[in-house]
C-alpha cells in the first residue's frame, strides 16, 4: 500500500526505515520496479537509546547497537541519517546528534511540523554548522501517506547512486507546514505510542 501511495504521487525513490529491521526484500523491490519506483534498503536503529536511520545498511550495521560500532563499521555501503533530533520524543538524539556528528552524513527534515511549532528549525542551523545535507521525509507511521515534506535527488536510478548523491549533499528538501487536521491526527498517534511505550515498559 505504501509503494502504491508513493507510486501514485510519481515520486522516483523510497526507503522504508522500520524500527529494527530491515523489510526490503526481493519481492518488495521488484513489485515497486514494477510501479516505476526504486526501493531503498533502510532499517531506523535504536542506537544507545536514541533513533538512527541506516540508507542500504549491511549486515552488521543494522545490528549495531552503539555510537562506537557505527564508527568503527564506517559508511560501507550505506548512508547514516539523523531522525527529527530535536523533537520530543526520549528517542529523538538530542544532544547525542552534536557529540556524534561525525557518525552522520545527513539530517532529517521530518514532515511533522506544523505554523509556529518547527522542532526542525534547530536541525537546520546544526546542519549548516557541519556543512550536512539535509533529507526531507513523510516519518510516516499511518497512511494516508503525506507527501509534503520530500527530497530531490540527483543521483542515478540506482541505489548505490542514491547513497552516493545523498552523501555528496546532491540533495534538496521541499516541503511545507502539515495542516491543522494532520495535527490532530498526529496528537492522537503521539498519545496512542505513550500508552504503549508505558505498557511496553512495565511489561520488560
């Protein structure tokens, strides 16, 4: 459904990042081919306790648990990403993202903002500051897919072109503000993962 959203909107690329695993497979790939899409490998980490978003991770990077594994496994193959840092949330990277900039070779401008409230305004001074690109994504975590916040890319259509072009900073965001009703849906996902994450915790 998520490929036939996007596939719908003409958009050329996408990277499903899932929490902790990686779902690109065969099927998957050859079914977007197929809508005219190219489908990015991507897994989010849950790196030290803070969100980190892995573009075509192998093996070992994508079960990396800490800062100091991802450096010593080096870029590989991959891109390294840096999810909506400033935002709210205890996975958000926070202060980690500046003590680990070099680990990074983008940040994320996420779609979730809203006139007057833009956690990513902060993310963007960083990024100038270490001469970072940064990456426009959905954050989608429900359809219907949102397609106001994306990336242009220049790269060739491939995937390893794709990586190359987004760590060479061949990149640029559009996007624009969500609208009120997208807020309302977006506080009622947030509080819904609350009771889940306090449920979660008492059960572990």
């Amino acid at each position: 459904m998520l490929i036939d959203a996007v596939a719908q909107l003409n958009f050329d690329v996408l990277a499903i990042a899932c929490h902790d695993r990686v779902v690109y497979g065969t099927r998957l790939a050859e079914y977007a081919a197929r809508r005219g899409v190219l489908l990015v490998p991507a897994i989010e980490l849950d790196i030290e306790g803070k969100h980190v978003v892995v573009l075509n991770p192998d093996v070992e990077q994508a079960k990396a648990r800490t800062f100091a594994e991802l450096r010593a496994l080096g870029r590989r193959g991959a891109a390294i990403v840096a999810p909506h840092p400033y935002y709210l949330a205890s996975k958000c990277l926070g202060s980690a993202l500046a003590k680990n900039v070099d680990v990074f070779d983008a940040i994320e401008h996420c779609s979730l903002y809203f006139r007057g409230l833009d956690p990513n305004r902060r993310a963007l001074r960083l990024a100038r500051k270490h001469g970072l690109p940064l990456i426009g994504t959905s954050d989608a975590h429900t359809l219907p897919y949102s397609d106001s916040t994306f990336t242009w890319i220049e790269a060739q259509p491939t995937v390893e072109g794709v990586i190359e072009a987004v760590r060479a900073g061949r990149v640029e965001v559009e996007t624009s503000p969500r609208s009120p009703a997208d807020a309302a849906r977006v506080a009622y996902f947030a509080a819904r993962q609350a009771v889940r994450d306090t449920i979660d915790f008492f059960i572990d």
